[in-house]
C-alpha cells in the first residue's frame, strides 16, 4: 500500500504517491521551546545586558543613536513580532536616558537584498513607528559612497566596509532573529550586520565556494570558517568605530514567536542564545539515514516571488534545504522535488539573475567566474537597480550559486519533478521527471533498490530545522 503525501508545487500542492515504507515529516507536529512573553523578556534583556552597562549608562543628552532592524526576509508581521515589542522598548529607554527623538537613526539591514518599501516596513514595524519618525528611517545601502566607512580588513582578510550612520553613532543597538540558518548556524548575532551592514565585496570574502564549499560548511555548524569570518569581519569592525555594539537578540521558533530575549555584546548574546536556539533547530530522528529526500517547493517564499520557478533561486533552496537535512540524507543520496520552475525570473526584483544564468553555462563552476563576478557586480545599470529600483545587488545571484552547487556536491543526484521548462533545471545541473513515481526509479540508479525514502510535506516555505538521523 502507497502513502499520499501532498507537497509544495507552486501556489498549491501536489499529490504524491509514496511507498508505504517512506518515512512522512511534519515539521508542525515537532515540539520545541514554549514561546514567552515578548514584552516582559525584552524588558528584562534590556534591565540587565550581558557584558555591558544598561543603555542610560552608555548615553545620555546629545548622543546620537543608530537601531538597526532586520530586513523583510526574517521576523514575521503579528503583533508579538520582535521588531515590533523591542523597538518601542529601545525608544522608551533612550529617552529615559535624556536622548532625544530626533538624534534617533534607524537602519534596516538589507545587505545585498532589496530596499524594503515603506508599505514593508510598515508590516512589520510598531503601529505608526514610519509617521512617527518620518525621515530617520532608512535601508543600508551596500553602494552609497558616502554612506560607508571603509575599515580596512579583517584578521582574516576580508575587506570592511559599514554602515557609516551606526559607524558615527554614539552607540549602536542592533536587533536580531536568532533562528536557523543553513549558512553558518545561526541568523543574529554577528551574522546581522556583518551581512546586512557591509559591501558586496565584504560580503563576498564568506558568501562564496573558497568558504561555503569547505569541509566544515557541511553540516551546519557554528565553528566553520564562514563563522570565523563573520566573527573576524565584526571584530574589525567595534575596532574600527572604537566602541562595541549592543545586540538585542531573540531566538525564535514556529511563527516567529519569541522563545527568549537576550541583549549585550555580540558575543556573549550569541553564547546565550545559541543553547535554546540549537534546542529548536537541531531535531535528532530516531531512524537511520535515509537514501532519498522528498520535499517540494512552493513558487513564492523567503527571498521573494518567483522563489521556486527562478531556477537559480530555485536551485538554492534545494541544496538549502539539503544542507539542512545532511545529517538525515546520507552523503551521495538523492533529492527528489517537486517544483514549477517555469523560468519566471521576477526581473524587476531579481534583474541580474537572468544574465547570471546565460553566462553561467559558459563555466563548469561559478569559481571559475572571478572576472563575471567583478564586472556584474560593479555594473552601473545593475547596481543602480539596487540603489534605486527595489532589486537584488547583483553579487546576491552569485551567492546563490555558490549555495546551489553545494548541494550537487553532497547529493548524488537532484530530481526536479514537474518543471514546466525543465531545461532550465537541467541546465543547473538537476535531473527531470514526469512523477514521483519516475523520479523514485531513476533514483535507484544511484542509492541501489528499496531505498530508505523520507518526505517533508510542509518543510518550506517555514524556517524549518535542521534533522539528523539518530541511529547510525
């Protein structure tokens, strides 16, 4: 007897017909931390941060202030959100300490994605938060020439630009989500401004093969080179401005509730946070590892619409995901994914990223592309699509390459199921199928007869966990 397991497939779901001995993974029904009250953590976080004196001892009248908040990608919109109880908090407890309203910056830490709009930010934003402080609100921009400071280099030698607004602050509070990340472990902490507050070319020292496709990249892990990166970058950069920043992080769980609320420096937040969030993200199965790995992509998610038909996107949430089933998918195993890819590109958010596919085809890797890299980096049409017209920067598709082809490194093989346009997966390196049921049997040619087979049904478009497989 088969198992019916509905999986993402665009702006629906599609019925798959699995053997009866695949193992079926609801992320919904795992446990984890109970969710606290958001207001009274943040209180308390802020009542005694660790490592550093409570903010009316950092500052007081006169001092300028840079808060910097998290981009659209992470967080969530209700109302117990984090951004939405902490940033009144930080209000409340500047002007406790004499600063003025108008001395206030905020920052929303974008990185290389695109410039949050108003009617975003006022998603996610406290009620009123944009009328209220009309014009002391504002996205980084990685290209503004007179809006970064350049630090130098790192210990380990990625270049250091920053934010020149929360270089020059007085003090600088940075929000984080603390949730897990297949880049590196964990979102927050350093990984925050060190992505969401630099330059493409700062960014490009980590968010490349010479460090995601290290050893210690796969699984996630929390000490890898990518890590210590980040940590380097961040050192450089308190250095740099001559003062520590304040991190207020919370780690997160299923609907972006809030588990615990944390503030201090940056690395002792991430000491404290880590421990709850690894309770959250690392889910241990009780089963041996398995051959294949059955999951869908829905069409519109995380970075964006057109997520799941965009096949560079595309091909970064499979290996993504894999990423984070590695400790469940054995290595040389097979991916199997339901998925449109359609070839909607959504160039207004993503107009590099056809180019970036069309000349991708001309290399066997994208580290070999040092020089496409470089000169669409800096393109002016490019970039000012960045800067003026709510795209992605375009080192951001490399990026996402260099994710993609993690994941034909670790699987033996990935099967998109159901491609309207299935050359454009083919061209990414994936293999193609009509159905489950022939992708299963091509599978078979790489993990030998009767696989071990698991599903994920609603894996994505959530920020699900990381699964291991406990017996060996």
């Amino acid at each position: 007897m088969s198992i019916a397991v509905d999986l993402e497939y665009g702006t629906g779901t599609l019925r798959c017909e699995l053997p009866s001995g695949a193992l079926v993974l609801d992320p919904r029904h795992w446990t984890e931390p109970a969710p606290v009250d958001p207001l009274q953590s943040t209180r308390a976080a802020l009542a005694a941060p660790l490592g550093l004196p409570p903010i009316a001892e950092l500052v007081g009248p006169g001092a300028r202030v840079a808060v910097v908040f998290p981009d659209r990608v992470k967080g969530g919109t209700h109302a117990e959100a984090h951004r939405k109880v902490a940033l009144p908090l930080i209000v409340d407890e500047l002007r406790g300490a004499g600063v003025a309203e108008r001395d206030l910056s905020f920052v929303c830490a974008i990185g290389l994605h695109r410039k949050n709009s108003p009617d975003e930010m006022a998603s996610y934003l406290p009620d009123r938060f944009l009328d209220r402080f009309s014009g002391q609100i504002a996205n980084h921009d990685a290209e503004d020439p007179n809006g970064i400071v350049d630090l130098g280099t790192s210990a380990l030698g990625d270049p250091v630009g920053f934010n020149r607004t929360c270089a020059e602050a007085d003090l600088c509070i940075v929000l984080g989500h603390v949730q897990g990340n297949p880049y590196g472990g964990f979102s927050g902490g350093h990984k925050t401004f060190t992505t969401g507050l630099t330059t493409w070319r700062s960014i490009a020292g980590h968010h490349t093969p010479a460090t995601m496709h290290r050893p210690d990249f796969v699984p996630i892990s929390t000490r890898s080179r990518f890590r210590s990166q980040l940590a380097a970058i961040g050192d450089r950069i308190e250095q740099g401005i001559g003062r520590p920043l304040m991190c207020l992080d919370a780690v997160l769980g299923e609907g972006a509730k809030v588990l615990a609320t944390r503030a201090g420096t940056v690395r002792a937040v991430e000491e404290a946070t880590w421990p709850l969030a690894e309770r959250r993200t690392k889910v241990a199965l009780d089963t041996e590892p398995v051959d294949v790995l059955v999951f869908g992509l829905p069409r519109d998610f995380h970075y964006g619409p057109g997520m799941g038909t965009n096949p560079i996107l595309m091909s970064q949430a499979i290996a993504a995901t894999i990423h984070r089933c590695a400790g469940l998918l054995r290595p040389g195993g097979v991916a199997v994914v339901t998925a449109w890819c359609d070839g909607r590109w959504n160039d207004a958010w993503f107009p590099s990223h056809r180019e970036t596919f069309e000349r991708y085809a001309g290399y066997d890797a994208v580290s070999d592309m040092s020089d496409v890299v470089e000169e669409m980096s800096i393109r002016p049409d490019l970039v000012d699509n960045y800067r003026h017209r709510g795209a992605y920067h375009p080192f951001h598709a490399f990026s996402m390459l260099s994710m993609a082809e993690l994941g034909l490194r670790y699987a033996g093989r990935t099967i998109v199921v159901g491609a309207r346009r299935p050359g454009l997966a083919r061209a990414m390196g994936h293999a193609t199928a009509l159905s489950i049921d022939a992708a299963l049997h091509l599978a078979q040619r790489y993990v030998g007869p009767r696989p071990r087979i698991a599903a994920l049904p609603g894996f994505l478009p959530r920020v699900p966990p990381h699964l291991t497989a406990a017996r060996s």
